[in-house]
C-alpha cells in the first residue's frame, strides 16, 4: 500500500532526510563497560537500516552520568573509532545519523556509576539515593561535557545530536519544578530552569564548529501536581527554536504526560504533546507515542500532527520494519504487542514479536 507520507523526504538545514520515518534511541545495553561499541551494537545498528533518521542510544557525556554499566559512552575521545562506525553504518543507507547526548542526573545508582556520587540540580532524591546539589562549578563542568560530546559526535561522522531533556533526566530535572529547587540563576522561574538546556545547545554549537544539528528530545510536560506544563513545554520549545534549534523531538518529562485526548482516543498523549508543540513552532517535530504499525504513522502524518513519526518498540519487535514498510510488504512486520514491559532492551530472545511470529502473520488486534 502506497504511503506517500512516509515516503516523502524532509529538508533541513544541512540534510535532506530521506524519509518521514525516525529509529528513536533505545538503548540495548550491549556496549562494553567503559562506555566502548561492541560487534552487538554495530550489529543493532546494521539491523535496523532504511528509517530516514536514526537517533542512536542514550550516549553519556560524563561518566558519573550513566543510567547503567553497558551505555554507551562519548566522554572520551577514545570512543570517537568505535562510534564512527555506527555513523558509518547509518549512512551506508542514505539516512541522517543523529546520536543522542545524555546524563541520567539523579536517575541512576552507586552500581551504575561505578561508585560515583549522584548529580542534581537540588538535593532532591528521585527514589532512595540523595543526590549532590551541583555547584556553580559542577554546572559548568556538566556543561563542558556537553560540548566536547558534540564536538566528539562531530568527529565521528554524525549529522546531528540530540539533547535528553525528557525522560526525568539531568536535563528534564533543570526543568521541571519537581525536581529543580534552586534559587539561583538556574532556578526558579521557567527562563532560569530552561537556561541550561539552552547554554548546553549553544555549547555544543559552538564546540562542533557548525558541522552538526543540534536538537532536543524535549520532556515538553509533566503530569504530576506541580510538575512542567504544557504551556511552559511549549514556551521552552519557542526559545529554542527561537535560539536557532532546526527541530524538536517531543516526549514526556518526569513521569508520564498529562491526559490530551479522550480515552480510548487514537493517539496516545505523548504524541499529542508533540503535535500541541507543532502547532506552537515553526520547525519540524518528531512526534513519538504507541506507533507501531505503517498505517498509524501514515495517518499522524496525513493528519499534520508532527513532520515525522518516531517507531520505537515496533522497530525492537521487528528490525525490517522500515525496510518492509517502505517496499510495500506490510503484511509481513512482526507487529509489537505492546507488552507491559519490554524485554528486548537486554533480551531480543524474549519478544514474542520475534518468537512467535512468521512472515505473513499478523497479532490478533492487527
């Protein structure tokens, strides 16, 4: 079945995407425990070829910022080789190669930091651990990492990098008044808690000498009592566009988003917070939420929801998904099934959409 949506290329500033389809990051955990790229994560990589852009993995700038001992690292210019070639990967099939650029703040443990203490914007603990409120000192650092990341990606080979800020991340904890406590600069008042993803974007510009796109997964919203609204989501993404960010990615911040649509509705909330955020901006949105099959995308493109559709678990439970897609066999996808949790992140062996289906068949439901 023809999807002309899909199919039709995006111009941005220093690319031309191919395709409307995006391969969100996901981390595999299968990198080495210094941050290294493995046979197993250039074989990921080289899987899921055809998307028009692939975002790869939460990649952390700093070591104390890593959500788990096999992330993938970029806070060393010896990972430069390793994640060349993924970008080399990436190419090879036309599409735009993007990293995403990560620290997981106080979201993370002792264990998977081997040992090194948490980082916040405040001391405010996200389960049992209290993190360190960062000094002025430790901001600057944190920032330094950012960009000599970016200038890292750079060298490699990338397109483009994305800032984490979504998620309940270092970013996403700036700014989110659930998390961020400060009364200073990087405090208090929604231009003081954007401030440093904004600095973080103006860093890393400048670090890259303007070889890359820089952008954001932006947590443009919070459901919890006190957390980021919608409208102050939608401010952020403004400025950054106004700061000169050639797109957006859109998702949640800390925790899930707040409801948008009916129940039942067709479109889950998350994509209809990047669709709120389109309508606000001037700039192409990846909307991202609950797409798993060619015909949902194809609609939320016809729709003008978002510019392109991010196909995360779908693209897990079937790694051809945009090659079948885009050559018109369909029927063919091993659909996700959408379970409460998804093993494939550790255990590819576990999706009953890989082990259980057969070219041809599709899940009750499909």
């Amino acid at each position: 079945m023809p999807r002309e949506h899909l199919r039709a290329p995006l111009q941005l500033p220093s690319f031309k995407v191919p395709n409307r389809i995006v391969m969100p990051p996901m981390v595999v955990w299968k990198a080495a425990e210094d941050g290294a790229v493995t046979p197993a994560i250039l074989e990921h990589y080289r899987d899921s070829a055809g998307p028009g852009m692939v975002i790869v993995e939460a990649t952390v700038v700093s070591a104390e910022g890593r959500l788990a001992r096999q992330q993938l690292g970029i806070f060393e210019d010896r990972h430069v080789e390793g994640l060349a070639r993924i970008a080399q990967i990436i190419h090879a099939t036309g599409s735009m190669a993007s990293i995403q650029l990560h620290h997981a703040g106080r979201n993370t443990n002792l264990e998977n930091t081997f040992g090194i203490p948490l980082v916040a914007p405040s001391a405010v603990p996200a389960k049992d651990l209290v993190p360190e409120a960062l000094t002025e000192d430790g901001i600057e650092r944190i920032l330094g990492c950012f960009a000599a990341a970016a200038r890292r990606a750079a060298d490699a080979g990338f397109d483009a990098v994305e800032i984490h800020g979504a998620h309940g991340y270092l970013v996403s904890q700036f700014l989110s008044p659930l998390a961020n406590k400060r009364e200073d600069r990087w405090g208090g008042s929604l231009e003081n808690r954007a401030r440093f993803v904004r600095e973080a974007a103006r860093r890393m510009r400048a670090a890259s000498g303007s070889r890359l796109l820089v952008s954001c997964r932006l947590g443009a919203a919070e459901a919890a009592p006190g957390g980021l609204t919608v409208e102050e989501g939608i401010q952020v993404a403004k400025w950054l566009e106004a700061d000169g960010m050639p797109f957006l990615h859109v998702s949640a911040g800390i925790g899930r988003e707040p409801q948008l649509g009916p129940e039942g509705g067709p479109w889950s909330n998350r994509l209809l917070l990047g669709a709120a955020v389109r309508k606000a901006v001037g700039i192409p949105v990846i909307g991202v939420g609950g797409i798993v099959m060619p015909e949902q995308a194809e609609q939320a493109l016809a729709e003008g929801l978002v510019d392109l559709v991010a196909v995360g678990r779908g693209m897990l439970a079937d790694p051809e998904w945009t090659a079948k897609t885009l050559a018109g066999r369909e029927d063919s996808i091993f659909r996700c099934r959408q379970c409460p949790v998804c093993h494939h992140f550790r255990h590819a062996e576990l999706c009953p959409a890989r082990t259980e289906s057969a070219p041809g068949v599709r899940h009750p439901g499909g």
